[in-house]
C-alpha cells in the first residue's frame, strides 16, 4: 500500500468537521439503484459500510431500514459518526474487517474504496457477505461537462493542487471496483445516476477543504485558493446559492 494511502485517515480526521459539515448526501436514486442490482432490500438488511468515515452513507442506509456496522481507521471520523447515530461503529482496517465470515447482506463503500488495497479488500468483503447477498461502491462526482462555470472551477484546482484527482483530468476514470469484483467471480453491474446539487456558496467551499487533495496541503495555500474561488463563484452566483450538476457512479457484485 503507498503512503498516501495508508495516511488517508489522518488526513481526513484533520478535516473530520469540514467533511461532516458540506460533503453532499447521496440521492434517493442511489439507493433504489443500491436494491435493484444488488436484489437485496435495505429494510431490515444487516450491512457493513466500510470507509464509513462521518457516516454520510452510514446514515442514508440507517433511513432505509438497514441493520449497519460502520467501520472506518479515522478516529475523529468516527466521533463523529457516533454523535449522530447509536449504531455500532468500529475502528478497524477495511482490509482486515473485525467481522465473522458470511454476516453480512451487503457490504458497502461509499466514497471510499480507492483508498484500501483492491485485492485484500474485496476479497474480505466477499468473506464477510452471505451467498446471495452482495458487494456495492459509490461515488459521487461534479459534472463539469453540463457547467462551464463548473469546468473552469475544477481546472483552476487541478492546476492549483499537486494532488488534485478530477473529472477534469485527460483518462480520469472511476476506481475500477467493478473489474476487481469481477476478478473474484461476483457478478457485476454498474450504472451512472445523474442529480443536481442546491449548496450555499460557504458550504460549496467547506466542502472543497474536506477533498484530500486540499487537505493535505499547508493552510495558508488552501486559504488563498478558496479566497480566489469565493471571488470567481460569487460573480456566477450572485446569491450566494450554487445549483451543482453532479453524477453518482453505482457498481455492484452479486455473491452466488
């Protein structure tokens, strides 16, 4: 595992409060998507969400009627997680989960499997899953081809921030999660979900502060680039409120 991944932790729990704050939720969509290619109903489904971090997912599952373990390695995500719900949170490593084998309706990744090891990762959520059930990932992403406003703010941070990963990148691609459950033999389908974001301007930038690319770098940096994006949005938004067109990408691997 390179070092950038195996820090990802502390970097997100020195922004545990920005990402609790302005990280968006997911859609409904989302999770209708989640029980149709999985064929597994929510209510009353026990799951285990890995990468749980401040429970955005954890919370969108809990609403539904699932049954869920939160697993994450940032102790300040978690702290979090816990101040808004009472279900059972672990910190523990999603490469090496604290389960018993075949638990487990749904194992799940929201936002957050590219930063454990493709192999060892899978192949302990096939562990941990029952046979019929399933391994599902999530991510959800700006648009920027549906706003030039859009394009022209996330082309000012990838040349801004050394560690800037975007769709605004030449070749930038989901994480191939889908090709690595395959590679175990689950079944896979995955699916591309289109909504749009209403976010207040000061929240829109909260939440560029919790993207680990903006994270780890020094503080007076950061500040400077959101100065400058606060000038340059708030000429296109006037109000204060920005309309974002996003798209979240769904892939899930059916056990048996």
């Amino acid at each position: 595992m390179n070092e950038r991944i195996a820090d990802s932790h502390r970097v997100f729990d020195r922004v545990s409060q920005e990402y609790d704050a302005a990280r968006p939720n997911y859609p409904e969509a989302l999770y209708l998507a989640l029980e149709n290619l999985s064929g597994i109903k929510l209510d009353g489904a026990t799951v285990i969400d890995v990468g749980a971090g401040t429970g955005i997912s954890t919370r969108g599952l809990l609403d539904r009627g699932a049954r869920v373990v939160a697993v994450d390695r940032g102790e300040r995500m978690l702290a979090r997680l816990r101040a808004r719900s009472d279900c059972p949170a672990v910190l523990a490593d999603g490469n090496d989960l604290p389960v018993g084998t075949g638990v487990a309706d749904l194992v799940t990744y929201a936002q957050s499997w590219h930063w454990l090891d493709p192999a060892l990762s899978v192949a302990e959520a096939v562990r941990v899953v029952r046979d019929g059930g399933a391994v599902a990932g999530w991510w959800n992403s700006v648009d920027p081809g549906k706003a030039d406003w859009l394009a022209a703010n996330q082309v000012r941070l990838a040349e801004s921030c050394p560690g800037y990963i975007g769709p605004v990148l030449p070749g930038w691609s989901m994480p191939p999660i889908a090709a690595a459950m395959s590679d175990v033999g689950l079944a896979v389908a995955d699916i591309w979900i289109d909504w749009t974001r209403s976010v207040r301007l000061e929240d829109f930038l909260t939440d560029l502060r919790s993207h680990s690319y903006m994270a780890s770098m020094p503080g007076d940096v950061v500040e400077e680039l959101l100065a400058r994006e606060r000038a340059e949005l708030g000429r296109v938004f006037p109000d204060g409120r920005l309309t974002v067109p996003m798209r979240v990408y769904l892939a899930v691997g059916r056990r048996g």
